[in-house]
C-alpha cells in the first residue's frame, strides 16, 4: 500500500478566460498533477467569485478545486510547474491526511 497523503488544491485564474480556456487548462493542470506523481486527481468544483480584495487589477475569478492523493514531495512539482502560467493568478495546498 502507498503511503500518500491526501491534498486538496485551489487554482485561480483570470474572470477574462473563455470556458473552452478553462477546460483546456483543467486539462493541463490534470495532466501536471499526474506527470508529477499524483493519483485519483479529481475536479471537485469549478466556480466563479469575487476576490475580497483585487488581484492584478481583477475583481472576480475562476475557482478549480481539486482533491489528489500524493507522496509530499509532489506538491514542490507542482508548484514549480505552474509557477510561470500567467493565466494562473494563486494556488493553494491543504494536505487533509493520509488513507
């Protein structure tokens, strides 16, 4: 038995991104987390909201979370993989466990 902990994540992007823009970087990040050694990555809500303060001069957001299981490096892949995507405005880990 792997012994992962259990991750959730939240990915904000832009409001100025078109839904086909948003699948296909659902797509992507799917794909990173997977190519970074996570597993059993599902898309648990994708959402629309209004920032409590603005962010690069945005008033709202698309909101992607995710739940992954993962050894605890991978959330370091992660984030460095993502780092440079300008479309990305934040990202945030809660490790919730272990099975």
């Amino acid at each position: 038995m792997k012994n992962y902990n259990k991750y959730e994540g939240v990915i904000i992007l832009s409001e100025k991104m078109k839904e086909e823009d948003i699948n296909k970087i659902d797509n992507d990040l799917k794909n990173i987390f997977k190519n970074c050694g996570a597993e059993n990555i599902v898309l648990d809500k994708k959402e629309k909201r209004k920032f409590a303060y603005p962010i690069k001069k945005l008033e709202y957001g698309y909101y992607l979370f995710y739940k992954f299981e993962s050894p605890p490096d991978t959330i370091d892949k992660i984030k460095e993989s993502i780092r440079h995507n300008e479309n990305i405005l934040r990202s945030y880990f809660i490790n919730y466990g272990r099975d």
